[in-house]
C-alpha cells in the first residue's frame, strides 16, 4: 500500500528532549487504492503524503529473528519479575533501572506491550527493545560495560483519505461497518449538527463523503487525524463542510460560501431539569420578597452538574460575588457577555483572563449565594443590556474573513474537487 520506510541513518536517532517534532517536507498527491470494505462502503484513498525526519530503525523483520527473545507483557509484569524468569542478573537490571530516559517506562510496563531482548555471550543482556507505542521504542544497547538508552520513532506518514459511507438503518452502524469508530462518527456528525438531527432525520439512502487525515506507521493505520471536508447528501441535497484555519483552534468547519457552520453559542450551559424561573422584568424576589428584576433565568440542575461556557471568549469575572455566590462571567468579542452563578466550584484549569472555547466546562451547579435550591443563574448581555438568554436571537458564528476570502475560495475549490470525484 504506502511505501516509504527508507532508512536515514543521519536522522534516526531521535532523542527524548524533543521527541515528535516532525518537520513537514513534502506533499504529493498520488492515488493509492480502491478498497472495496464491503457491500455498502467503498473507500478510496486518495494520499497526501507527509515526509517527517523520524525514522524507523528497528523493523518487526530484525526483532523476529534469533536470538532475540520476545516477550509479551502481562498484567503486573515488573521487569525484575522478567529478569529473574530469564535468568538475568540483578546488576544490569539496577544499571537499567538508572537510566533516566528509560526508568519511567521500564517501571511502568504495559500489558501487551512486547519487550525484546538480545542476550550474549554468558547469559549477559546487550540489548533491550521496549514498544511504547506503535510507532515508538525504546532501546537500549550495550556498549562496553554501559548501557545507553534512547527514545526511537518510527516515521509516521499522514494520509488524505476518503471515504463514502452509506445509510442504510443508522449512521453509526454504517460507520461502523466501514471501520470507523464511534468517536470518529461522533466529529462526523458534529460538524453538520447546526443542519440535520442525525437521531431522527436520517433516511435510508442518505450518504456520508469525507476527507480525513489517517496517521500510518510501518504501513499501518495507527490513529485518526482531523475530518479535512465533508459530505451529506439527504433527499438529493448535499450539504458541504470544509475545515479551514490557521490552527487547531482557530479551524472551523465553513461552508463553500465560507459561511460557518459552527455555532456562536449555546442556548443554555447546563443540561437542566426544568427553568425554576424565568427571566422576568419585574419578578418577586423568592428570598427577598420584593419585586427585583430577574435578569437571567435560572436552569435547575443536580448538584454537580458540569456547566458549560456558552461561547468561546475570556474570563472577565470569577470569584465569590454577594448573592451570586460562586460566579464566571465571560466576555465574547466586544459586544457579548454571559454569566453563570451559584457554582459550587469553578474548573481548577480556568483563571481571570483565561481563554474559554464554547462548550467547555468552567464549573459545576451547586447553590452558593442566594439560591433555594442548585442551579444556575444564566445571564446573556449585549453591549452590557440584558435579555432573556432561552429568547435572544443568538448570532451566527463569524464567516470567513475578507482577508481569507481568496485563499478559502481556493482551497475548498480543491475539496470539493476531492468530495466529488466518484
Ligand atoms: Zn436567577
């Protein structure tokens, strides 16, 4: 399938203080295979090719043959537990022990990872191979009467895939059948949830085109990378995602007018039980027994519930507040704002001024403050005057930028090119 193991021996020695930095070299594009996964699913692979200046100098080939000897590791294996099953003396074992890069993982041996080892003459170890990972080793060689020990990767090779994936009951049971996992659907599905409810629109016949990264080591897949376009065609309408941005956390998923297909906001912050009070002008205190707007509304939820932050933006307030209690207030972009009272306790991760992405957890219900019962006072401002945050028409996610009009157009003329080609 995809061949490009050649050996650098100039580069092959990657040391653990700057472990994975792979330098993107060259892309080409070449057509790979057309393999057919069953009835349903055909996948055809179309490749990008990444070169990285990691390589791989231990093959499955040269640990295969004698004399090494392999060993499997089980539950609680301990290395001394090996050692002393392999005859093994106790002094290399401490000498191995010692070395820095290897002890955490030679402490710490993980069941059914695979542990080589090349013994000399007079039953002496002189070489020791750990697999960490599928595409990383550790290795220790004997030279004169010290070991050394060194953190060696494989080259990983980055691959464009596609796949088209047909609906016939579910969607995950189609996904599945074809190889993929749950998570993977699940990102799937996520970048067109603004469009369709995947749990109940879905009709048989619908189908699924997308364009992925698959990392390879040794020619083999070894994990996913990012869902570079998508695909979905529903009743004879195809609905397009295409990701574009700088980074990881500035790419979203546009449409090819660059429209974005992400939200700007949530509705609520928690999954809530019921609205125990809504956001009312002129609303009877329940504790103060005086009337008192109630600029927010209040979502009941268990004790402990994760809230979450509605939009992307900054910590502008966390701290303990009069009847608020426990409050975070974020500010996105200039003209929004929310707020979250009454946590029982804030995300240890986040700070005044940190950086939150929309969706992620900040704090968790409780009642702090003046609060009957837990939940959260939810409160949603724009340039500073509230409204009801479960009624306010909530703004579109930003399009692309002009500044990136011109490079957006192009790229995605490229994609769906890819999404296209049958
Ligand atoms: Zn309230």
């Amino acid at each position: 399938m995809i061949n490009s193991n050649e050996y650098d021996s100039q580069n092959s020695r990657l040391h653990f203080s700057h472990p994975l930095q792979f330098a993107i070299l060259t892309i080409f594009i070449i057509l790979i295979v057309t393999a057919e996964i069953s009835f349903l699913i055909h996948t055809r692979k179309q490749a990008t090719f990444f070169s990285s200046r990691t390589i791989m100098t231990i093959t499955s080939e040269k640990l295969t043959k004698a004399p090494w000897k392999s060993i499997k590791i089980k539950q609680n294996d301990t290395l001394e537990k090996i050692f002393k099953q392999e005859n093994l003396d106790h002094k290399t074992l401490y000498q191995l022990m010692s070395l820095t890069i290897a002890k955490p993982y030679l402490k710490n041996l993980q069941a059914n990872h695979t542990l080589y080892l090349l013994v000399g003459h007079q039953g002496k170890l002189t070489k020791l191979v750990y697999g960490i990972t599928p595409y990383k080793y550790l290795e220790i060689i004997k030279s004169k009467d010290l070991f050394k020990a060194q953190i060696i990767e494989q080259k990983l090779i980055k691959n464009i895939e596609e796949a088209t994936i047909q609906i016939n009951r579910t969607l995950s049971q189609a996904a599945n059948q074809a190889g993929f996992t749950n998570s993977f659907i699940n990102s799937l599905s996520k970048i067109f949830e603004n469009k369709i409810d995947f749990s109940s629109q879905i009709k048989k016949g619908d189908r699924f085109k997308v364009i992925y990264e698959e990392y390879y080591a040794n020619n083999k897949p070894i994990q996913k990378g990012d869902i570079l376009a998508a695909q979905y065609t529903h009743k004879h309408h195809n609905y397009i995602a295409i990701r574009y941005g700088k980074t990881a956390k500035t790419a979203n998923y546009y449409t090819p007018d660059g429209a974005n297909l992400g939200r700007r906001f949530l509705r609520a912050p928690v999954k809530y039980t019921r609205i125990s009070s809504p956001f009312n002008e002129r609303r009877m205190h329940p504790i103060l027994h005086i009337i008192r707007p109630h600029e927010g509304v209040d979502l009941a939820a268990p004790l402990g519930t994760p809230i979450h932050a509605t939009s992307d933006g900054v910590i502008a307030f966390r701290s303990r507040n009069g009847g608020y209690g426990k409050v975070i207030v974020i500010k996105s972009g200039y003209k929004y704002s929310t707020l979250y009272a009454h946590m029982s306790r804030f995300s240890p991760q986040f700070h005044l001024g940190s950086h939150v992405k929309l969706g992620e957890v900040i704090g968790y219900v409780g009642q702090t403050g003046l609060a009957t019962g837990p939940h959260v006072h939810y409160e949603f401002r724009i340039n500073g005057v509230h409204y009801d945050p479960m009624k306010v028409k909530l703004p579109h996610a930003a399009p692309i930028p002009k500044s990136q009009r011109q490079d957006f157009k192009r790229y995605a003329h490229q994609m769906m090119a890819l999404l296209n080609t049958k």
